[in-house]
C-alpha cells in the first residue's frame, strides 16, 4: 500500500466493514445471495461514499 494514500486506505477499509454489515444482515435473515448480488451492493457503496 506505499502508493495509496491515508484516505484511501481508510475509505477502503470502511467499505469492507460495511460489506461485512450488509454481508451478516444478509446471512442471519437467510436472503438470498450471489456474486452479482454482492458486486452490486459494493458499487451502490462506492457510488453513497463518493469513492469514485
């Protein structure tokens, strides 16, 4: 990670904590789940977190 900045950094370990959030609730209400499923959720993340 010697080219990424600190915010970076932070902002992508946020987005794999609120993954992990989404992930859990997923599992504990027995939804379904699938790659695109997960993919999807990850850009509307990036997309609220103005990440790109």
């Amino acid at each position: 990670m010697a080219g990424k900045s600190k915010e970076s950094v932070k902002a992508m370990a946020l987005l794999r904590e609120e993954l992990l959030k989404w992930l859990c609730i997923k599992h504990a209400t027995n939804s379904t789940l699938s790659r695109a499923t997960l993919k999807d959720t990850a850009f509307d993340f990036i997309r609220t977190m103005n990440l790109r």
